[in-house]
C-alpha cells in the first residue's frame, strides 16, 4: 500500500515546477531581459571597442545562433523535420527578413543614441497591428489601441532629453521599426501556421542562410575588407571575447523570442 502510494507525491513535485517555469511570462520576461542587454552591448562594441562593422556583426550573431542551435539538435533538444521545395523557399525568404532586420538595427545604433533607437522601437506594436489588420485580416478591440498609448508615452517621458540622431539614421530606425514588426508577424505564423517548426529548429534552418546573405551583403559594401584591416591592427583577445559573448546572448535572444512568439502572439511580442 505504502509503496504503490508513494510515486504519487513525488511525480507531482517534479512536474509543479516545470508547470512554473515554463509558461508565457517566464519567456516573455526573459525576452525583455535579453533584448535589452544586446541592445546595450552591441552599442558598447560598436562604440568602445570601435568596431563600427554592423553587417559583420550581424554575421556573428547569425553564426553563433547556427551553431548554438545545431549543438542543441546534437543534445537532443528538438529534432529536424522534413520541408519540401516550397517551405525550403519560405525559410530563404524569412532569413532574407531576419538578415535585414539585424542588420538595420545595428546600422542605425552607429547613427543614433540608444534613447531615440528605443522611442522609435516602441513604436512597433503600432506597426504589427497595421500589418496583421492589412494581410492577415484581424481586428482588435477599442482597449487594445487606448492600451498602447500609455506605453509610448512611458517610453518618451523615460528618454527625454536624451536623444541624438541623424536624418539617415532616423529613417533606418524607422525602416528597422517596421521590418520588426514584419518578422514578428511573420516568425508566429511559421511556428502557429501550417508548418509548425519547432524555435530551434527554424532557427537552424535560417541561420546559416542568413550568415552567408550578411557575408554577402558585407563584401558588396566594401566592409568585409575594412574587418580585414581592422583586425591585423587592432584586434586583441578582449574584443575576440567580447564578439564571441555578443553572439552567444544573441543566440539565446534568438531562441527565446522565437519560443515567447509561439506561445504568446506578435502582439504581444512587439509590446514586450
């Protein structure tokens, strides 16, 4: 009696806190987490190490976010699954999207202060519901647009005073805007829609496309040879370390946005 009784309570411990800890708000507050400190530390390497290479970095980013994903594939965290020709040319394309939004981002950090990227930022929940209304046909309560206005508002009144940019990088912050809300959008209809790919999974479909597409892109500016020179004279271990921590927490900011997107909604990413 007392044996068969027994597996009871513990399978009951050990499954309360996983119930805990993997829900919407742990993602989505881990999201916020690591969004913020990338943001701050590609401005800190882009700044005080002088390494003014955004597509380059972009390039660590979206390599380390490959490997990072394929070691958890070799762990046995998800496993890959088969695609034809038609979502093989959708991941292409959403890589493209993902590419150009990194890209963009880090281009108009060199041309801005952190306080003006982040009040435009904000305004990315106002975007993502134009797309969705536009494309994808949904409708949103009354509150739902009187809720946003307090967050941008927040956002302004925290900034104020702090604010330095350029007419080019004031338009590739907008740009930037935009395509995040697209690739929020789109990221939740892959992992909610009909193909349903598992975070890490879409992560390493993506990744290697979206390395090479930024190498390319980099060559085609003429910065890949600039990183060369660069690195014969300047390069030093500190920075090497500070590159290869960069693309670590962009890997994981990957793949817990990616998660937060499927269990919440694009929405809800964007204001978060």
């Amino acid at each position: 009696m007392l044996g068969k009784e027994r597996p009871i309570p513990l399978q009951l411990a050990n499954s309360a806190p996983k119930a805990k800890i993997d829900t919407s708000y742990t993602w989505l507050a881990m999201y916020f987490f690591l969004n913020l400190s990338l943001t701050i530390y590609n401005k800190a390497i882009l700044s005080t190490f002088h390494f003014s290479y955004p597509w380059t970095l972009t390039g660590i980013h979206t390599l380390c976010s490959g490997v990072g994903a394929w070691i958890m594939g070799r762990m046995g965290y998800f496993t890959p699954v088969q695609l034809g020709e038609r979502e093989n040319m959708v991941m292409l394309m959403f890589s493209f999207l993902y590419t150009l939004n990194i890209a963009i981002s880090n281009v108009s950090l060199n041309e801005v202060s952190v306080a003006f990227h982040q009040v435009v930022r904000a305004m990315t929940p106002v975007f993502t519901i134009a797309i969705s209304i536009l494309f994808l046909g949904k409708k949103y309560t009354l509150l739902t647009y009187l809720s946003l206005l307090p967050l941008l508002l927040g956002v302004y009144m925290a900034t104020v005073g702090d604010y330095s940019y350029t007419a080019m990088g004031f338009f590739l912050t907008v740009l930037g805007t935009v395509l995040a809300a697209t690739k929020t959008v789109v990221t939740n209809r892959i992992q909610v829609g009909r193909l349903q790919l598992h975070p890490l999974d879409l992560l390493l479909r993506m990744s290697p496309l979206a390395f090479v597409q930024t190498v390319i892109f980099s060559w085609m500016k003429g910065e890949l040879d600039e990183v060369v020179a660069f690195c014969r004279a300047e390069i030093s271990y500190k920075l090497m370390g500070a590159l290869l921590v960069n693309g670590i927490i962009a890997f994981f900011l990957n793949y817990v946005s990616f998660t937060a997107n499927k269990k919440t909604s694009a929405l809800t990413m964007t204001v978060a």
